[in-house]
C-alpha cells in the first residue's frame, strides 16, 4: 500500500518532468535543423583555410617572402624594363646644305615669285653663291604659289625622280613691330620628305645675302634624330621578351602559392 504523500510526490514529479521535456523541445535552437547555401558553406572553409594560413606564416615567414612579397617585386621589374630603351638614340647631326647639295651634281632647284623681277634676282643670287652645284630654274609665267605647283613644278618632277622641291618668293613684307618679315613658300616633294630643312634654309640664305648679309649661313641641328620604324620594331621586341620571361617568374611563384594555400 502506497501513502498519499509519495504518491503526490511522485505524480509531482512526472509532471515536473513533463513541462521540462516540453520548455526544451519548444526553446532548444541547437535542436533545429540548419538549412545553409553552398555560398555559406564556402565562406567557413575558406575562413577556416585562411585562419590555418595565417598561423602557417606567423610560424615560417621565409614562405610568405616567396609566396607574395618576392612575385610582386618580381611584376614591378618586368614593368620597369618595359619602360627601357635598348635601343639608344643617336648622335646630334647637323644639317647644312652641302649636306643636300651632294646628293647629286647639279641639284635641280625650281624657284618662282609673284614678280618676273624678283625671281630673276634670287636666280642669280643662287647661282653666284653655289655655282655649279645647283641648276636654278627660273618660272616667269606663274604669280601664285598654286600655279607654280601645277604648271611648273609638276613638270619637272615627271622629268627629275630624284627632285627635291622648289621655292617661291615674295616681294613684299609684312611689318611685325620693329620686325620685318620676308615670306616664302617651299614646295616639297613626298618623294624626299627630309628636304623641308633643305629648302627652308636654302631660301632664308638667299633672302639674306639679297639683303647684303653675304655671310650669313645657316645649320641646323637634329637631336635626337628619330628611330626608325625597324628600331622601334626591335626595342618592343626586346623589351617583350624580358617583361615576358620575368612574368613567368612571377607567375609561377603565384601558382605554387595557390597551391600551398590549400595544402599547407
């Protein structure tokens, strides 16, 4: 026979029992069951995975070195050789006209003005100062610089392949302040780019020694003279081939670091 007392007692306690088992199904989180995206998943690998990393290099610098510092230096260098020239530029070279004038003998030189005077003088003044060297030809009929390009010059670069050009005067001045400025025109041919100086210079000579500075010359001075297409051509290859090779290097540094990433 059972007393009342351990009776109650005992039903006190299934149903002290009961609503514990009951508070723990309804406010246990752990209990429920997780429903997590691959993206979350990644995130706590690789957090785990870098966690690692990060002690590994605490505990061996001398890998970190190779792994990052060494293959970043490593990019800057190919970066710097790009920007080198192993191509070096030429010397300073100096331009005069006898520089032109010895290409053949005699050099054409087709000259014009806006006056059959004018030209005539400018002739003379070309002849007497280079003498055979030259071989002035003289247009009479053309007033303006396009009709001497049609109806004159046009003529004598069918006849002469090797011409360089002409020049065409004009008398009057224009007064800039205390300047007075002498005009003229030079026609060159594409055949001959480079005769620009040529002809510039051959004109501004012949108006200063009308002008009495008998004289009077004037050289002109290239530097640095321009590479060619066929050395900057050589300059990128070189420069390629070592940015290249170098990056290598590099890269391949940055692939085995990827790998000591995981495995490490």
């Amino acid at each position: 026979m059972i007393s009342p007392n351990r009776s109650t007692l005992k039903e006190h306690h299934s149903g002290e029992f009961k609503h514990e088992s009951d508070s723990e199904e309804q406010f246990d989180f752990d209990r429920i069951p997780r429903e997590d995206g691959d993206c979350y998943r990644f995130l706590i690998h690789f957090k785990a995975i870098f966690l690692k990393r990060l002690r590994v290099i605490i505990r061996d610098l001398k890998s970190f070195l190779f792994e990052l510092i060494l293959p970043f230096i490593i990019i800057l260098l190919a970066l710097f050789l790009l920007r080198i020239n192993f191509i070096k530029d030429q010397n300073s070279k100096s331009f005069s006209l006898s520089t032109y004038l010895t290409d053949e003998n005699p050099t054409l030189i087709p000259i014009g003005s806006d006056t059959t005077g004018f030209s005539t003088t400018m002739s003379g003044i070309l002849s007497s100062n280079y003498g055979s060297q030259i071989n002035v030809a003289v247009d009479s009929a053309s007033t303006i610089p396009a009709d001497f390009d049609k109806n004159f010059l046009f003529k004598k670069k069918l006849a002469v392949k090797t011409l360089k050009g002409g020049i065409f005067f004009y008398t009057n001045t224009v007064t800039s302040g205390s300047n007075t400025l002498y005009r003229f025109n030079t026609l060159v041919s594409t055949r001959t780019p480079s005769s620009s100086l040529f002809l510039t210079n051959l004109a501004t000579e012949t108006i200063l020694r009308n002008l009495g500075y008998t004289a009077a010359s004037i050289q002109g001075l290239n530097h640095p003279l321009p590479k060619t297409y066929k050395q900057l051509q050589v300059n990128n290859i070189i420069s390629g081939f070592f940015a290249g090779f170098i990056f290598s290097i590099a890269l391949a540094f940055k692939f085995a670091s990827i790998i000591s990433f995981i495995v490490k």
